[in-house]
C-alpha cells in the first residue's frame, strides 16, 4: 500500500490530502520543520524533523519508496524523489515525472538565475480554487497509478 509523504510546512493543500487518504484508504505522513496540529486520525502522522535547511525534504527522501506519493512545491525535493520511483505532484496540481523532471528543474535553474540577476521580480501567483480542482485530478491520478503498481 502507497504512502502519501507531504512537505507540510507551507502546503496549501492538507485538507485536500486528508480526505482523498480517508477516501482511499491511503496512510499520510506530514513532515515540517515547524509543529503541526496533531490528527485523531491514527492514519496520519506528524513528523516534526529539526529547523536545519533541507531536514524535512530529507526525511522524505530518507523514507519514501518507489510507489509512494508525494506532496511538493520544491522542485529539487521533486527531483530527489523521481529518481527513487515516487509519484510526486505540486498543491496546484503540477504533476513531477521522469519524462518532465529534466525540464522543469532547468526551469527553476534559469528563474533563479533570472531573479538573482534582478531582470525579473519573484512572485508566487494567490493559490486559486482551480488549482485546488488542479490538484484533486492530480492526487487522483497518482492514486490509481499507486494502486496500480501495488
């Protein structure tokens, strides 16, 4: 059985991941380097690793295994992850694979590089409703994919 990983320090998404587990079946295990609000639920567990840079995404990575899925906004978590066979997605739905890791990674490379050179401001876009919806097909997907390979 699939395990869904969340990097939860900053996801928009935890109540939506709660209920496709509940629905599922699925355990969730929440990693953040802050506390989390503990669950009744003894399908979920709260993972608070150290404040060190990178401490949650490698616990997850520590942890995962090939057929998990995975709850990311970080890109280099994302690629950690898809090397090691887990179904990874972002809150907006953005699905993270072996055929679109290279590229999206490249991306965020060259924004950085952009940003840094100050020829362009970083912003994150408000999260919407639509990434929400974007999100839930997503969880989905990989759901099935989990189970497929289960």
């Amino acid at each position: 059985m699939a395990t869904i990983y969340v990097d939860a320090d900053a996801c928009p998404v935890k109540p939506e991941v709660l209920k496709v587990a509940e629905r599922c079946s699925l355990p969730v295990v929440m990693v953040a380097n802050t506390g989390l609000r503990p669950s009744r639920d003894p399908m979920v567990k709260m993972i608070t690793v150290s404040g060190a840079f990178d401490a949650a995404d490698d616990w997850i990575v520590d942890n995962a295994v090939a057929g998990d899925i995975a709850i990311t906004a970080d890109v280099p978590l994302a690629v950690r992850l898809v090397e090691k066979g887990v179904h990874v997605t972002g809150p907006t739905g953005k699905l993270f694979t072996p055929e679109t890791i290279g590229v999206q990674s490249g991306m965020r490379d060259f924004n950085q590089h952009l940003r840094e050179a100050g020829e362009i401001k970083g912003y994150n876009a408000p999260f919407s409703a639509r990434d929400r919806s974007n999100f839930l097909q997503a969880m989905d997907k990989l759901v099935r994919l989990a189970q497929q390979q289960g």
